[in-house]
C-alpha cells in the first residue's frame, strides 16, 4: 500500500502546514557573472589608448623642440645678449649668497659644511642665524670639560690583594696548612 499523499500546505490531519522559506527571501539566481571578456576588452580599449597618447605626446614633444630651435634663431641679438646677462646675474647672485652665508658660518665657529643650513639672504640675518644655530649646538653638546692639567691616575687601581703563592694555595686546599 502507499501512504496517502496531501494536498500541498496541509498536514494530514488537516492541519495547516507552516512554511519552511522566507517570504523575503529573493529566488536564486544564476551564478554572478565575472566579466573576463568585458575586462579584457576593458584592459584592451585602455591600452589603446595609452599608446595613442603616448604617440601625442612624443609628437608635441618633438613639435616643442623645433620651436624652441625655431625662437632661438628668430632672437635678435640684444635679446640673445640680454638672456646671456641675465643668467649671469642668476649665477652671480647665488654666488654671492654661497658665500655670504660661508662668512656667517665661519664667524661664529662652525664648521663650513653647516653653511648650508642657512636661509638668510642678508648678511645680517645670516649672522643672526649662524649665532643661534651655534648656541643650539653648543647646548646639545653640553658643558666643556675643565682645562686643566689630565689627571694620568684614572683608570684601575690596585684594591685586590696581591697574587698567592701557588704553593701556598695547594696547601691550603690539601688541609696541610
């Protein structure tokens, strides 16, 4: 014999029979899709167009080249002259600069290296800078030791008592003694 069969949401007594899912719950879907072929076509748009780029730029690049060939030759010479002195203003200038600051350095004494370390653009104000960066280090460094005379008694001094006897110490171990 076979069992009975119910229809579908009632127990065989009749009784309702209570869901077992989520009414929430979404149906399931298929498996997400992970896009390979539209990334690679993705990684490929992109690569094409970096290379197209790429090709722009080496392009204005060689364009800026020429012109700056091209306005060079086309400088009247007061303009080429006046360029020229202008650098060598530039160069003179910070010439000047390099050593102002070497000079406040070495008047307050310092090494030359921590010349560089200065930002002042005028002799008193490198002065100045020079001074404090001084006092900074001399207070790092501490207090300077007396001038004295050196004191040649430093070191170890004698407090052990002197050497044994090796005979001594094998006759005090054997209980002879």
């Amino acid at each position: 014999m076979t069992a009975p069969t119910t229809p579908e949401g009632t127990a065989p007594e009749g009784t309702p029979v209570t869901p077992t899912t989520n009414a929430n719950a979404t149906p399931p879907t298929s498996p997400p899709d992970t896009g390979a072929e539209d990334q690679g076509e993705e990684i490929a748009k992109w690569k094409a167009m970096a290379r197209k780029h790429e090709a722009a730029a080496k392009t204005n690049s060689d364009a800026a080249k020429r012109l700056a060939v091209i306005e060079e030759a086309s400088k009247t010479k007061e303009e080429r002259l006046a360029a020229q002195l202008q650098e060598s203003t530039d160069r003179l200038a910070s010439y000047e600069l390099r050593d102002l600051r070497a000079d406040a350095v070495e008047t307050a004494g310092l090494p030359s290296k921590w010349a560089a370390r200065l930002t002042a653009t005028t002799p008193e104000e490198a002065a100045k800078e020079a001074k404090a960066l001084k006092a900074d280090l001399d207070e790092l460094a501490g207090p300077a030791a007396p001038a004295g005379p050196a004191n040649l008694r430093q070191g170890a001094r004698n407090t052990a008592r002197p050497p044994e006897n090796p005979d001594d110490l094998i006759r005090r171990m054997a209980g002879i003694q």
